[in-house]
C-alpha cells in the first residue's frame, strides 16, 4: 500500500443565495474561517461574497472566474467553479500541488474515463464534472436509473484519483440486514458473533487508503446511517464487539436510484447525512436522453461481444440504427447490452437488422391470439406458451431471478422455479 499524502486542496460549496453549505478543513484554515462551520455548516446561515473571499473586482461574472489563477497569503492557486444551479462548487489548488497532480494524473489511470461513449453533450458535460470530483476526498453521491451505469463510474472516479491503485471495494446495501451490513463495512471482533472465532476486517479497513462504494444507499437503515455519520465525521470506528477504534482514510461514493431528499422529506433518510453526503453530485442521464450515444454505444457493445468469441463484428444495418433510435430504453445502458447480446448469440448473418433485435414494444406482436399458436391446446397449456414468452423476453433486460422477481412482483422463488420450468437462463 503506499503512503497517503496529505491533500492541500481546499474546497467550497455554495449556495444560490450566497449561504455557505459544506466546507473542508483546509479551506476553513485557508480563509480564517469560524471553525465552528465544520460542524454544521447549514446551521449556522453563514454568507459569503465570492468576490471578497478571493479579492476580485465585484463587477467580474461569477462565470469568469473559473480557472483563473488567485493569490492567497502570497502563493498562487488555481479557482475552478462548477456550477450546479442550486450551488456552485469551488475548488483551490496550489499551482505547485496542481503540477505535481497532473504528473501523477498522466502515471495513474489517466485513460479511466475512455470506458464512457460520450458523443453526447450531456455526457460530455458529466464526465468533465466527474473528473474535476475525482481529484477531491470529500464522498461522492452518483445517482441514476437502473441500468444508467452508477457502479461503473464509481470505479471509473476512483481510478482516476489519487487513490487510482489502492483498493476499490462495494456494498450493496438494498435489502441487507443491518448485522451484515454492519459486519461487512466495519468488521467484527474474535466471537462477537455465534461461530464467528475468528476476527474479520471490514470493507472500509481493508480499503484503507482507497474507496468504498455503497450502493442503494437509499435503503440503508436509520440505524446503519448514524453509524456511517459518524465514520464520515472522523474516519474512525469500532469492529463489531470490539472496544478498541479504528482510524482509516477511506473515501465515500455512494450511488442511489431515488431523490435522496424526497427520502429526507419523508422522513426515511437523515437529513444531516444527506448533507454530508450530496457535496460533490454527479447525476447520471437516461439513456434516452443521450440520443448521441446509443449507437456508438450499440458498435461498442457489438464489438465486445465479437472480441469475447473471437468472431467478426457484424455490421449495424440502417434499419437497426433506426429501430435502436426510437426506442425509449427504460433499462438504460445495461438494457441496451442485454437486448445486443442476446440478438448477437442468436445472429447467423455478418449484419445485425432491425428484425434481429427483439426490443419489448415487438411483444405486444409476439403475444398475440392466433389460431396457429392455440389451436388444440388446453387453457393451461396456452398460459404456460405466453408465460414463457413474456419471460424470455424480460430476462433480457432483468437478468436474474431476484431481478426478474422484483419486476414481476412475485417472489424469488416462484421467478427461480419458472426459469428452471422453461429453461431460461441456462
């Protein structure tokens, strides 16, 4: 593991109405700042003049003073302002740190983000704001729908940081018992549990000096998000059973389906987590509202799927372009490469048409009464025929049972049985 080095890089973020929202240690100690802000920021209503603050001409746009070099205490450092509507993100660095990153950006993973198509501006939008995020060690919030990629840019962030070759790690927390979510992100003493004799060490210990994802943060118990205030607070903790703290330097992304403060409206999400939690957002686009980059990404997935079973991509007929172009892909990406993958295992062809590429819209034609399909079968047999279909086709885009299960709402179980029953999956 190699030694972290303490990071210079002051930050800020700022409301609309000039009210300070999140600061970190060092931009406290840069600007002679109260240090009762670190606590609770939003609490104490503390405003700040952006022009002030860095002593610039009060007649400057706040849009004109990104990237621009400032002095502080007779050093030189580099501004860059991200504004996200509600707040703007400021970020302070040393032009001599800045240097010495940069060097380390083009040694440590600087190709990271070259896994994203980002023909889109959208896209392109995201990725440049994710990699100004990823240099920070304050945690990341990424949100999205099913299927829009979260997981993937939570490692493609952390390559991409300093702590590009430390351990990366995550934890799904839906639908997870505290006691294991618990066990696994702290660990647990020599017998703190029945059976357990030996001791374990925790996803945020053996990640120690790298990141940890938890994703479906939004299904984290009241219970469990104290716990995590508190390790977000100062870095430590204590194993399950144990007495003696821990102290790492771990960073937080948390990825989340849902408006996390719609959760904090309701009452199912702490309010002061979600604080500490949505300083660097990054918001992941549907795919249908990156119109730009579905066949590129169409072609991407077409050629991977080729390399893996070391065959001849085949070509993307217009046809299929067009039927891929006007279909609202509630899956997302992942929706997009299942449907590909499934067309390419049965492709007999060296082009890949329109009528090769079952998206759901062709069920309604597929599952249609005709005499062909029940003549001579009893009602049983008709629904098993249909049930069948209508499972080979969603399989495609939830590809699991458990998946498969919460789509359907039915239980695993009876999911698992039918796959079995049909053949499904195999």
């Amino acid at each position: 593991m190699h030694q972290n080095i303490y990071s210079p890089v002051a930050f800020l973020a700022v409301a609309s109405n000039g009210l300070l929202i999140e600061l970190n240690q060092v931009a406290q100690t840069l600007f002679s700042l109260p240090e009762f802000l670190l606590k609770d920021t939003a609490k104490h209503n503390f405003k700040v003049n952006l022009h002030q603050l860095f002593k610039l001409d009060e007649r400057l746009p706040v849009s004109d003073l990104n990237n621009i070099k400032i002095i502080i205490n007779q050093q030189y450092y580099l501004l860059q302002i991200i504004d996200n509507i509600e707040r703007l993100i400021l970020i302070i660095q040393p032009v001599n740190y800045l240097k010495n990153s940069l060097i380390i950006e083009n040694r440590v993973h600087q190709q990271a983000f070259d896994v994203f198509t980002a023909s889109s501006l959208t896209m392109q939008k995201l990725i440049k704001q994710a990699k100004a995020f990823s240099r920070q060690s304050e945690p990341l919030l990424i949100s999205g729908s099913t299927g829009s990629g979260k997981d993937l840019l939570a490692l493609t962030c952390h390559q991409y940081s300093q702590r590009g070759d430390q351990i990366f790690l995550g934890l799904n927390c839906a639908a997870m018992p505290d006691e294991v979510v618990e066990s696994e992100l702290y660990g647990h003493a020599p017998g703190a549990y029945p059976g357990a004799v030996d001791g374990k060490k925790g996803f945020f210990e053996q990640a120690n000096g790298g990141s940890v994802l938890l994703d479906g943060i939004d299904e984290m118990s009241y219970r469990m998000q104290t716990k995590l205030i508190r390790f977000i607070n100062d870095g430590s903790f204590r194993r399950v059973g144990d007495d003696n703290e821990v102290r790492v330097n771990v960073r937080i992304i948390c990825a989340t389906k849902v408006d996390l403060y719609s959760l904090v409206k309701q009452g199912k999400f702490r309010e002061d987590l979600y604080y500490r939690l949505n300083v660097l957002p990054l918001s992941l686009p549907d795919l249908k509202d990156r119109q730009d980059d579905i066949i590129a990404l169409a072609v991407y997935f077409i050629n991977e799927f080729a390399n893996k079973h070391g065959i001849l991509p085949p070509i993307l007929s217009q046809s299929a372009e067009q039927a891929l172009l006007s279909y609202s892909w509630p899956g997302n990406v992942r929706e997009l490469k299942n449907i590909l993958y499934s067309a390419l295992a049965q492709l007999n062809s060296a082009q890949l048409t329109e009528k090769d590429i079952l998206l759901p819209k062709k069920m309604e034609s597929i599952l249609q009464l005709t005499d062909n399909n029940i003549e001579g079968k009893t009602l049983d047999e008709m629904t098993k025929q249909f049930e069948k279909q209508i499972l080979q086709q969603l399989y495609q885009t939830y590809p699991s049972s458990r998946k498969l299960s919460k789509r359907l709402g039915i239980s695993h179980t009876a999911v698992a049985n039918k796959l079995r029953e049909y053949g499904i999956g195999k």
